[in-house]
C-alpha cells in the first residue's frame, strides 16, 4: 500500500476520494495520510466526512510533506496554484497524480515536465472521462478499420452549466476549464495529434461568466484527420451530454454517438446508386473492463505504471498535447487567425 498526501479539499476532491476509498479496483492500494488545502477547515471536513481518522490536516503541503513523507501528491488544487504544488512535491520526491489542466499555461506545463523529468517521478493527469465505456468502445472500432480511414470527429458540447464559485471569474472558462476532456478524447480516439487550430470564442447574450462560455473550434489533426469542436456553458434548453454529441466520419461508414448509450453506425455496403446502400455495424463493449471507471481508472493505471515503471496513459508528456490544443484554441481567438498547436514537450 503506498501512502498519501491530497491537496485542495473542495468540491471535485470528492471524486478522489469516492474512487481512493470506495471502488473495487483500488481497495487497499493507497492510504490517504494527509489532507492539505488554504482553508483548514475544508481539510478537517474531507477528514470526517470519509472517516480518514489518521490523516494528519493541514494548510501548507511543503510542511504537511516534510512531516509525513508520503509517496503520492494528488493535486485537486485550483490551477492557478498547480506549478507551485508540483514542484513541491517533486521536490519531495513525491509520484504526482494532478487535476486537469495539467497547468495554468504551457510554460507552466513545461516547468512540471521537466521538474518530473529530473526528479525521476511518474507524473500523470486525471483525464478522467478517457476512462468511460463510450469513448473506449469508439477508439476500438476505429482501430478495427471497419469505418475506413478516418477523416474527421464532430463533437457538439452544449449545457447550461450554473457553478457558482471561482469558474464564472475565469478567463476562457470553457476552453480552459471542460473543453479538455472532449479535446483530449477526441485526440485518444483519433490516434492523432494536433497541428494547427482556428477558433471563434464568445460569452453569448444572457451568459452569468465573465469570459469565454462559449467557443467553435477547428482542428487540423495528423493523418489528414479533422476535428471540430462547438461548444456552449450557457446553452439551456436541450442539453448534450457531459461528453458531448460525436459524429465520426470515416472513408466507410459513420458511428454516431449520443454521449450517453446510444450508438448508431452505419457503413457503404454495396457499389451502386446516388447515395451507397448502408449496413449497420455493431458497436462492440470495451476489451477491459478495468478501463472504464472513470476517476478509479485513471488512479489504478497511475498506480500501475508507477509499479511496473512505465508511462501512465495520461502521463505529463502525453497529456500537454491537450493542453496545448486548449491554448492554441485559446491563442486562436484571441489573434482571430490560424495558429499552429505547439506540442513541444520541453523547452
């Protein structure tokens, strides 16, 4: 069992703690033995509320590390916090597990890499929505070749989010605070990386954020590939899922996905007329299951690598890549031209 410290208690530490302390795949595998975040009492909370009676509260990491020397950091610490706390915990020769985004810019994000680097510790980020049924189910048909080659994903993300709290401040609140996930999805089942983006960003009439709730996107990806995103935090009235509506195009066929249970695929199955008759074409379960459980996932394959001393899925190194197509979105908008997406991982 290997030890740790969790740091920022707030809202989604819940996530965390639900997954550490509650599901099968991570049962007896890590001991929370301190809780870290600026308000103490949010620490003493988490304490009580999953019972972690010898978990030691506190409000600075750097004191909380030198005094219980745990192997794991979990940051679930605001992001613009996060270079800092990694540091910190590199420093103490800490595994770091991170919240999404990985850091509040590039730069930042390159820092952490290298600090992890020379450390020699295993750094990864909490993709969580990677590990769901539908996005697995979808990068394994593509890879079956049973749609063709591949062009082009259409994701669709529209919600009425209403938070409260720190997000209706941000800055570029979709881009930067949830359009990860779909990007970051959307690159896993594609295969591909990201080239260049044109993006359109606006905080439509009626919005209660002040910055960027809402953005269109346009990837170029490798292999020819593109990738659209459209995506709104303050569209009500018909909602998409929380993983949005997906069209995927290949030179075959097409597999449309609802976001919630619902596939629908369809490939040319015959060599005449104006439109090519079509076959349906099943949807297969995910090959394992243990990749399907969202934050508990994510957890057991950081843990995993860790033991096996590999790269976890959603390690720093793989994971600036998404965080580089949300400021080269970013980027984008604010320049209203074609950028490049720099993916360099180091400086």
């Amino acid at each position: 069992m290997l030890s740790a410290v969790l740091v920022g208690c707030g809202a989604m530490s819940k996530g965390w703690l639900d997954a550490l302390t509650g599901h099968p795949l991570l049962r007896g595998r890590v001991a929370v033995i301190g809780l870290v975040d600026i308000d103490l009492s949010a620490a003493e909370r988490r304490r009580a509320d999953y019972a972690l009676n010898d978990a030691g509260t506190g409000s600075d990491l750097d004191a909380m590390l030198t005094k219980t020397r745990p192997d794991l950091v979990f940051d679930i610490a605001l992001p613009s916090t996060r270079r800092d706390l990694v540091l910190t915990a590199l420093r103490h020769g800490c595994h770091v597990l991170t919240e999404k985004p990985m850091a509040a810019s590039m730069d930042e994000a390159r820092d952490i890499l290298a600090a992890a680097k020379a450390a020699g510790r295993v750094h990864a980020v909490v993709q969580n929505r990677r590990f769901i049924p539908g996005v697995r189910r979808i990068r394994r048909l593509i890879d079956t070749g049973a749609l063709g080659d591949l062009t082009a994903l259409h994701a669709d993300f529209f919600i009425g989010a209403h938070f409260g709290g720190f997000r209706e401040q941000m800055q570029d609140v979709l881009l930067l605070d949830m359009a990860i996930h779909t990007l970051d999805a959307a690159r896993f089942m594609a295969n591909a990386d990201p080239l260049a983006v044109y993006c359109v960003e606006s905080n439509p009439a009626g919005s209660w954020y002040a910055h960027g709730a809402a953005a269109d996107a346009i990837f170029e990806m490798s292999d020819g590939v593109r990738f659209t995103y459209r995506g709104s935090w303050v569209a009500e009235g018909a909602p998409t899922s929380w993983e949005s509506a997906w069209r995927i195009v290949g030179t075959r066929g097409t597999l449309l996905w609802d976001g919630h249970e619902r596939f629908d695929a369809h490939v040319v199955n015959g060599e005449s007329g104006f439109q090519r008759p079509l076959a349906a074409l099943e949807v297969l379960p995910p090959p394992d299951d243990a990749h399907i459980h969202g934050h508990a996932s994510v957890i057991a394959d950081f843990l995993d690598a860790i033991a096996a001393g590999r790269a976890p899925e959603t390690g720093g190194d793989d994971n600036i890549k998404s965080l580089a197509m949300v400021f080269g979105a970013i980027e984008s908008a604010r320049l209203r031209a074609r950028v490049p997406v720099d993916i360099q991982e180091t400086r």
